[in-house]
C-alpha cells in the first residue's frame, strides 16, 4: 500500500511538469516570431529615410535659383511698364542718353514737351540723364498712356542696374503702378455708368 500512494503522486506531479513545460515551450516560439515582426519594421523606417534625403536636393536647387544675378557689372536690365491700356518693354544699355521709341526719337515719338519732361524724371532724379541708350518697344493705349509706362519702365530699369537708386525714385512715386483704367460700358447705359435721359411722355 506504501509503494501505490508514493506512486499516484509521482505521477500526477510528472504530467503537470510536462504540461508547464510544454507550455512554456510553446510561448517562446511566439515570441521569437514577433522578433522578426518588430525587425521587419526597421527596414520600412530606413526607407522612409531615403525619401528625406531625396527631398534635400529640392531645397537646395530652390534656394540656389532664390538670388538674382546682379546687373551692376554690366549695366544692361530688360523691364516693362503699364498705364491705362499701354504696355512699354523697355531695354537699357550703357550709352549717351539717346531714345529709340518704335524705332524714333523722343522728340519724334512724344512732341508734347510735358510728356518729354515727364519720362525724363526718373533719369534726372538719380543724375544719370546721359549714361544709359533706352530702346523701347510701345504698344496700345494712348500718348499719355504710353508716356507713364515709359516713365514706369525706366525706373524699374534703374533699379535693376544700380539698387541703390530705388529709395529716392520710390518716394518721388516713379515705381508706383497707376492701376486705374476706363471702367467697361454697360449694358443699357450710353457708358459705363451714363444712362439715357429720362422721358416720361
């Protein structure tokens, strides 16, 4: 009777011992697998990385193409001007102060001696009226027009050669853009605001 009751509980413990044991086994595969699942991760976050260089580049090619080249060297600056309905391409060359307007004179271009006067001032302001040749394509609008988008074009065309210059030239009002133009007629009206004259009878 001693040797079945020394027996039962050796073999009650071996099971429970196998079982714990089989268990225990069949947790660490588990967790080896999810070592592979968190390795598997790593690469995803090195590929994110290339995409981050990649974009670097980008910024620097922006930031490279940010400066303009400088025109003091040369003398030499392309610009336009617009007033009303007239648009003004304007080129300024290191010369003697001669004026090809459509291929004329200022004299013969603009016989209005105000008009003269008038395109003249951003030169004289800076005192350069005879250092700069200006070759001026106009198109559209009418002679006032036209005379204060030359006016416009010039001054920004000073400005791209020297900038220094561009303080006194904005405060006599040279760069502003004089955005007003003739309102569209309506439809009905005589013009854009005129009506006909009433009549009751």
């Amino acid at each position: 009777m001693t040797s079945p009751e020394t027996e039962t509980p050796e073999v009650a413990e071996a099971p429970e011992a196998t079982e714990t044991g089989a268990v225990e086994t069949s947790e660490t595969p588990a967790a080896t697998s999810e070592t592979p699942a968190a390795t598997s991760e790593t690469p995803v976050a090195t590929s994110e990385t290339p995409a981050a260089t990649s974009e670097t580049p980008v910024a620097t090619s922006e930031s490279t193409a940010a400066p303009r080249p400088s025109r003091a060297a040369g003398g030499n600056a392309q610009t336009v001007g617009r007033r009303k309905e007239a648009v003004v391409r304007v080129r300024v060359v290191p010369g003697t102060g001669q004026f090809k307007l459509n291929g004329r004179t200022l004299e013969e271009y603009f016989p209005n001696k105000v008009h003269q006067q008038l395109i003249k001032d951003p030169l004289v302001l800076v005192e350069k009226p005879d250092s700069f040749d200006i070759f001026a394509n106009l198109h559209g609008g009418g002679v006032s027009g036209q005379a204060g988008a030359l006016r416009l074009a010039i001054a920004r065309a000073l400005i791209e050669v020297d900038a220094d210059d561009r303080p006194a030239l904005k405060k006599a009002g040279f760069l502003t853009r004089d955005a007003r133009a003739t309102e569209r007629k309506k439809y009905g009206l005589k013009k854009a605001r005129k009506a006909p004259q009433y009549s009751k009878r």
